[in-house]
C-alpha cells in the first residue's frame, strides 16, 4: 500500500526541502495548494501541516474534524508545548517542532504512519496535566495586562497612553503579541487568552 505524504507550508524553500527529504525516504510526497481536497482524493494519506495562522488551524480543524480521521503532523514553529497541545486535541496524530532535525522529521513520519504518535515531552506535559498547565501563559505580564484591558474593552490609544508608547508603536506590539498567539487580531486573541484561562 503506497502512502501519500503532502507537505503543506507558506515558505516554498521549507516545503520543498521537507518533500525532498520525505521523498529520498522513499515516500510519494506531494505539495498541495488545496490540501484538503487533497486528501479527498488520496484516500492513505498523511498531511505534515505548518500552523502559522489561523487560518492554518482551520485547515487542521477541518482535515481532523469535518473529513474525518486524517492522519496529520502538527509543525509548529517556536516553543510547541500549548499550541501542541491544541493541535492534538484538534485530532493531530503527532507533533514536530519546525526547527526538526531530517532524522526526527523522518522518524516521526514513519512512527506515524505506522500508528504512533510522536510529539515533544513538553506537548505531553501540557496533555497531561489537562487544564492546570494550559493557564501558565507563555506572555509576559505586560502583554498579559494589555489583554485584560483589551477585553474589558479598553481603545488601543488608552492603552498605548498606559503603557507608556505611542499609538503607533502600540499597535505593533499588539500585532507581535497576535501573532506570538496565532491569532489576526483583538477579539481573537482575547478568545484564545479566555479559553486558555489566561484571563
């Protein structure tokens, strides 16, 4: 039975260098625009999907969730424990760091296929310890307050008057802050920060 493999990520380079691995493993590896009509159509198939955006996590949501059980590789980039955890209960099989070395990317695809999941210790401390470790925020305090009063509703000009910035500078903060969450924008991110329990 030959396994499919796609490789789904907004850096050509990085998409291109993980399917010429995959591939010199031996794998059938594709680079599909539309991934989950994709995966309609190969029916053994395993997604090694980056999450970037959210509009990446919809893509997860929709290949684990909406078409069934797809056998998915969550690559985060950065510190993979909470957003690990998310991906997994979103139905992600395993999980890889971005920064992966060939030999873990190629180990973790093959435990994959064959019915394992692999992700790093700390995406399992975070699953393990259920909602008690989702509430410790990877945000400083700082960024943790400029939540708390954007969800009590506070304007950015407020805020950046508080904190001692500009409005201008303010808001590219809190585009960093978004983007450390994976989130496009305020009220996404308060959502997030109150599932988390951060708030």
């Amino acid at each position: 039975m030959v396994v499919r493999v796609a490789v789904v990520d907004p850096l050509p380079v990085f998409q291109q260098g993980v399917s010429g691995i995959l591939a010199g493993a031996g794998y059938v590896v594709e680079m599909p625009v539309d991934v989950v009509a994709w995966v309609r159509r190969a029916k053994v198939s395993i997604v090694l999907l980056t999450l970037l955006s959210e509009e990446d996590w919809d893509v997860l949501d929709r290949l684990c969730g909406t078409l069934g059980s797809q056998v998915v590789i969550a690559v985060l980039e950065g510190d993979p424990a909470a957003s690990g955890a998310r991906a997994v209960r979103l139905g992600a099989r395993s999980v890889l760091p971005r920064s992966t070395t060939v030999d873990a990317l190629r180990q973790t695809v093959e435990a994959t296929i064959g019915g394992q999941a692999v992700m790093p210790a700390a995406v399992a401390a975070v699953l393990a310890a259920g909602s008690h470790t989702d509430t410790q925020s990877p945000l400083s305090a700082e960024q943790l307050s400029w939540l708390r009063d954007l969800a009590r509703g506070t304007t950015v000009a407020r805020l950046a008057s508080r904190a001692g910035y500009s409005e201008r500078a303010m808001f590219r903060l809190l585009r960093a802050l978004y983007q450390q969450m994976g989130v496009n924008g305020r009220l996404q991110a308060v959502i997030r920060a109150q599932e988390l329990h951060w708030l």
